[in-house]
C-alpha cells in the first residue's frame, strides 16, 4: 500500500526556528502545570453529578496508574516509584482498591452505572503487578465496569521483568484485549544509555503467533532524539519494529528536561542527536511507515494500520483526542485512579496526588485523592475544541468552531490570525476559504501552531506538569524512598 504523501525535510531554517521550541503537547488545555490545587475532592464530586445530569449516557474511559518500577528507565517522564518490594507493591493495589470503592460508592449514591467502553492499565510498570493482586483489581473493577461493555481493555507491559507468553495468556483470560510495549529503541548502545535493555528475540518469544491472536491490538512506543542515537541506527530500528507489524506505533520525541527529571544527568547533552537530525528520524519514521509499510498517521506522533480502531474513526471522523492520545469517540472523558492519574470530566480537569503518603492519607479519610484540577472557561472550551481538531485533522474549520460556539472567528481570534502571518509565509499553512490547513511541513509543527491559539503560554509562559506543591514534594519522597530501599 503506498501512501499518495511524501514527507519532505523542512529545512535547517525551519527547524531552527520552530523545531527547537519547548511547549505542551497538548493533550490537555490548559496545560497541566497550571491547574490549581485550590480544586479538590468537592469540585470532582459536583463535576460527576454535572456529568451524569448533562450527559447520561456518554462513555467514559477509566484510567489506573501503577507507579512502581523496578528499575529507572533514564529517558522517562511519567511518575514513578523505583522499588522491587512486592509489600509496597500490595500495599499501592489495596489502596487503588479502596479508591475504586469510592468511585463505585458514588455513583451508587447519584443511582447510575457509568458506560465505560475503555480500560487502561498503566504506570509504570503494571506487568509486574502479581497476579494475586491483579486479580484483586479484576475483582474491584467488576462493580464499576461492564467488561462486556468494554471496547478497549489495554495494559502497558515491559519485555523485561519476567514477561512471557504464558502471562499474556493469563491477562487474555482477565478481558486485556489489546497490549502495549515500550520498545523505545532495538539498538544496544543506546538501550544501555537509557537503561532499558530489550532485544527483538526477547519480544517474539513473549507474543508468538497463537498469543498474538488472543488480543485486538499490539501496540509499539518508540522514541527518538535519544542518547547515542544515530539516522542509522534508528532506520535500522524502524526496520526491525516493521517486522512486528503492529496495529499501532507511537513515535514521540525524547522530552529532555535534566531540571525537572534529575536521572536524565545519566547521559550527557553531547551524546543527544541535533535538532536537525532528530528532525530527519521523524521524517524517516513517517516515509517508512507511512509510504513503505501502509500505515495511517494519526495526529500528531501516532502510526495505524488503516484496519485499525482509530484509523477508521479518523476517516469516519470520529477521533477524538484525550490524556491517553487519541480515542475512537469511545471515551474522551477519562477518570483516574492511582497516584498522579490525570482526568477530565466534562468541563473540569483533576489529578492525583503524586506523593504516595499524600495518596494514602486522603483514602484513608475517605475521600478522593484529589490534589489540583480546573473548571475550564467557555474560552478555554472553544480553545480546546480548535486545538485537538486540528491535531486530529490537520486542518481548523473555521465555520465549524463558529457555529458550534455562536462566535464570529475571524473577529474572536483577530489577534492570532495576525500571528498566524508568519507561518502563513514560511509555508506551515495554507487558507482555503473557511480552512487554515497544515501543509507536508506544517504537519510537522502541529504544536507550535496550537501554542499560537494559547494565551496562557502568551501570559505566563510554559509550565512543566511538576510544578506544583506536591509535583516538586514527590521529587523528595521518591529520594527518601529510593534510600530507603538502598539505591543510589
């Protein structure tokens, strides 16, 4: 299958100029780091009562974080405890249990069954939860989720760590249908910088043909810009993850942020790839996957099989983006359970404490372990809606963003039109009457457009997801923790 598109390298100009830009991802706006621990359990109480009131019947994707890890992986960004201590392991899971039982309580107490159509088991590294107390989970979960009802029921696994065939067996039987791997990179240099080492053997022995044929997807992280990385070798990592065929490959850029993240000091900024090489392994990864292999790109880093769940509703055009990526319309709403687990519901974001201590100590006084959140303005809400439609289709619908919200575009976004002069002329967009849409290059800089339709990061600049009280708290925690368990 050969894709009608080829991706062109933009230019060194053009990479320098936009490529090198730290700013959201936009998965949430506003932005994580500018919610306010001033809304807690009380606001998301009323924001489920709302929710159910406004919209019944609407699914709902329920999201469980799992923090523990065994071992650091020097490239991550997501919240993490290092321990092998299977009683700290227990102790997380019994308490996620108990946050669950608040969730089933409350909408016991509002008389309605929420309709989850999508189940996710992240973290982490929830493949090392035992099965003893995965089963406990699978209990727990049964009175809040209709696993009939579930159109997606993934888990995020790590080839290592005890992984096997028999095991996927075992999650195919508990209704996982779909599984997803962090590969990152199969080249040893550079998965011994990061500290991840897993071969290509090791990943075919855990899914042989007859397990593979017990879930609905496989899906594959990679990331690029890493340390000791090279256009050669990540061309010979696209290659070898070819041979996989996944249903869906993620391929995101290295988020480097050494301030925040202090195991990032383990490799140097020297062994990083430039800006403009790291610019050519996403081209690569598009003209190979795209072009070479059939896949469908799906927003902004995202690869689907055109068979596949969100490539169908790509074209049938009901994608929808949320705090996992991207759903087929199945859920954009999503609630959280676990530390640091991140939500939206309806209008309001929330998320939860990070600081496991934190975490315990609201459950144990029986309410949510709520530790920030937003109630979104009606600005924020047609901001959003213009942000994620442009990730999803490439294109921004000037007459749709009108109608939908009783506004006049061109009059309500005035001064981001004149903003929008430059990309205009460096060749990122195109308008075509009521359509700005993202040209080969734009698509490329899809972020960088949306920041232009961003007035916080106008006012108050970029705000990493950690900067708040206990974000910057569970940094000192997870120190005292990891001394504790005698690491270095």
């Amino acid at each position: 299958m050969k894709s009608a598109v080829e991706f062109p390298y933009p230019g060194n100009g053009l990479v320098n100029k936009y490529g090198k830009r730290k700013g959201s991802y936009y998965t949430f706006y506003p932005m994580l780091g500018l919610w306010k621990e001033t809304v807690g359990p009380n606001d998301f109480v009323d924001a489920i009562e709302q929710y159910i009131n406004d919209t019944s019947r609407k699914p709902i994707s329920l999201y469980l974080h799992f923090p523990f890890c065994p071992k650091q992986c020097f490239f991550c960004q997501c919240y993490t405890v290092i321990s092998s201590n299977s009683i700290q392991y227990e102790q997380c899971i019994s308490y996620m249990i108990r946050e669950i039982d608040l969730l089933t309580d409350l909408f016991s107490q509002l008389s309605h069954r929420p309709l989850i159509r999508e189940l996710h088991f992240g973290g982490g590294t929830p493949s090392v939860i035992s099965r003893k107390d995965f089963d406990r989970l699978i209990h727990a979960l049964n009175q809040l989720v209709n696993f009939n009802d579930l159109k997606t029921c993934s888990i995020e696994i790590d080839p290592r760590n005890g992984m096997s065939a028999d095991l996927l067996r075992y999650y195919a039987s508990k209704g996982i249908n779909r599984i997803s791997i962090g590969i990152q990179d199969f080249d040893p240099k550079v998965q011994e910088a990061i500290n991840r080492v897993n071969s290509p053997s090791l990943v075919s022995k855990m899914i042989p043909d007859d397990v593979r044929s017990m879930f609905n997807g496989l899906n594959f992280d990679l990331i690029f810009g890493m340390p000791y990385q090279t256009i050669k070798s990540w061309q010979k990592t696209l290659k070898m993850v070819a041979e996989f065929r996944p249903d869906r490959i993620a391929v995101c850029t290295l988020g480097h942020r050494p301030d925040v993240f202090k195991h990032q000091h383990a490799y140097g900024e020297e062994t990083l790839p430039s800006a403009e090489d790291r610019m050519h392994m996403f081209i690569d990864a598009l003209n190979f996957f795209c072009n070479g292999e059939g896949y469908e790109l799906i927003g902004i880093d995202h690869f689907a099989l055109p068979e596949d769940e969100i490539a169908v509703a790509k074209r049938e055009g009901t994608l929808e983006r949320n705090a996992n990526g991207y759903t087929p319309g199945w859920g954009s709403n999503i609630i959280g359970i676990g530390p640091s687990s991140e939500m939206i519901v309806g209008d309001y974001y929330f998320q939860n404490f990070f600081s496991l201590d934190k975490y315990y100590q609201a459950i144990d006084q029986g309410e949510f372990p709520i530790q920030r959140g937003l109630k979104s303005s009606k600005d924020d809400l047609i901001r959003r809606d213009l942000m994620f439609n442009y990730i999803i289709n490439e294109s921004i619908d000037t007459k749709y963003i009108s109608n939908k919200w009783d506004i006049n575009f061109d009059s309500y976004f005035s001064k981001e039109l004149a903003d929008l002069v430059v990309f205009f002329d460096d060749g990122l967009v195109v308008w075509d009457e009521a359509t700005i849409r993202a040209t080969n290059y734009g698509r490329y800089f899809q972020r960088q457009l949306c920041e232009v339709f961003d007035t916080y990061v106008v006012q108050e600049g970029y705000k990493h997801s950690r900067e708040s009280g206990d974000g910057r708290r569970s940094f000192q925690r997870r120190i005292l923790n990891d001394v504790a368990q005698g690491k270095n």
